[in-house]
C-alpha cells in the first residue's frame, strides 16, 4: 500500500484503484486550517490528474471525529483582511472534494459539522457509522456554510429540510441521519472506514471511463429539465460508447470473464 503525503495533515494511501485521502489532523479533530485546506485542495487536484484512480474515499484518523470544520481558534486571530486571504484557499478546499471526476465516498464517524459536513457532502455518496453526528451549525457563530452547504445540503434533503436544519444550527445524530437522507449508509460503529472501502472497491471494479463519465451525467444533469438533462446523459454516453473500456466490456462479457480495462 503506497502513500503520498501533502503537509504534515493530509495524505493520500493507495488500496489498489483506490484511493485514501486521509484527514490527519489528530491534535484539533481536523479542523480545517488555511494550511490543511491549501493541503487538501493539493491532494485533490493530484487525484483528478490519477487516471489509475478509479474511486476516491475520505477517511479521518481521530477516533471521535470525522471533521468538526474550520479552525475557528485560527479565525479567532483573523483581521477581516486575514479572513478575506483566506477565503480562496477554504473554496479550494471543499470544490475540490466537489469537482473530483471519480465517485467519491465519506467515510464518516464521530462529529461532522460545520466545515465537516461540508466535505461530506462534496462526496457522492456517505457511510456513516452509529456514532456520527452531523450538522451545519454556523449561524450559531455567526456566518453561514460556506463551503457548500447552502447548495448540496437542499440537493439532498430538499429545500425546506435544508432550511430548518441550517436555520437552527442542530447537531442531528446517526439514525435520525440516515432516516433524513443526510448520510446514505448506517454501520455499526467502528465500520464506517472498512465498509466505505468495500463499497470503493465494488464500484472500482467497473469500467473507469464509465465511472467518470456517469459522474458527470449526474452532476450536470442535477436540476435541469428532462430533455437538456437527457441531452447531457447523451454526451457522457458517447464518450463512453466509442471508448476502449466498452469493447473491452462487452468482449469480457460475451467470452464470460472478468473486464481488463485500459481506462480509454
């Protein structure tokens, strides 16, 4: 298993076509500093240019927390200018969870607020374990979810659930979670990393020209209307359809093996 660190914080392990980007920043339950976020806007970016990487998972190494958000002891020093600095380096951060070309999977436990949530979110799809704890608490100090939030949480859990959990700050534990649509899969405690690994793995073992172009099908046809929507379905299939992965795939099927993609 090979690894490719970015700063003292964040790091990348490889498990075959996929790909660990671990949150490592044990000492302040990875809050999100301007170090990290200019650290993990690095690390996306290597990814999105790794063609052998197939599925994306985030994991965190503290045992009781995912991510709790930005490094509000860090903002408690900021000037408005300071503030201002450092506020491209926060987008980066989160657009580039959010822009990954690959599927991407949260591997969630512990709190995930704020900031946290936000970077969940940016992924495709959220495995939480019975400890989570999720939220955008931000009006409670004073600002709102600037890393997303206001736009992929209402994607999720419509328009009216978004604004009720946003406008009262909660904290919303495990279940109730799950049963809102705000984390996708609920494992008993302690899973969360092994199972979003396992769901990686399953997705890795399909075609990657696939993957990413039925990536972008669903990015960019979320919220258009159905005909412009299926016009983008349309495009993605092409450049699937004429691509070396589609005749390795139905050559694997029809001779009942398993695919060796070329990724093409």
């Amino acid at each position: 298993m090979s690894e490719q660190r970015f700063g003292e914080w964040i790091r990348i392990q490889r498990h075959g076509h996929v790909a660990e980007l671990v949150l490592d920043r044990p000492e302040a339950m990875n809050a999100v500093s301007t170090e990290m976020g200019r650290r993990i806007a690095e690390a996306t970016a290597a990814l999105a240019a790794d063609l052998s990487a197939r599925v994306v998972v985030l994991t965190s190494t503290h045992e009781r927390a995912f991510c709790v958000g930005a490094d509000l002891k860090e903002r408690n020093s900021f000037t408005d200018a300071d503030l201002a600095r450092q506020r491209p380096h926060a987008r980066a951060a989160y657009t580039g969870v959010l822009e990954l070309p690959m599927p991407t999977v949260a591997a969630v436990h512990g709190f995930a607020l704020g900031g946290g949530f936000e970077l969940a979110l940016s992924c495709d799809v959220i495995v939480a374990d019975s400890t989570a704890v999720v939220g955008l608490p931000e009006v409670s100090v004073g600002v709102i979810p600037g890393g997303g939030g206001t736009q992929l949480l209402p994607r999720r859990v419509g328009a009216a659930r978004a604004a009720e959990l946003i406008f009262t700050a909660r904290r919303v534990p495990a279940e109730e979670a799950r049963d809102l649509g705000l984390v996708d899969q609920l494992v008993p405690e302690g899973e969360d990393r092994t199972s979003a690994l396992a769901l990686a793995a399953t997705m890795a073992a399909n075609s990657p020209v696939g993957l990413r172009a039925a990536k972008r099908a669903l990015r960019l046809g979320h919220g258009l209307d159905l005909r412009t929507g299926l016009e983008v379905e349309d495009a993605a299939w092409r450049t699937v359809a004429f691509s070396g992965d589609r005749v390795e795939g139905v050559a694997a099927f029809n001779e009942r093996r398993p695919p060796q993609w070329p990724g093409e």
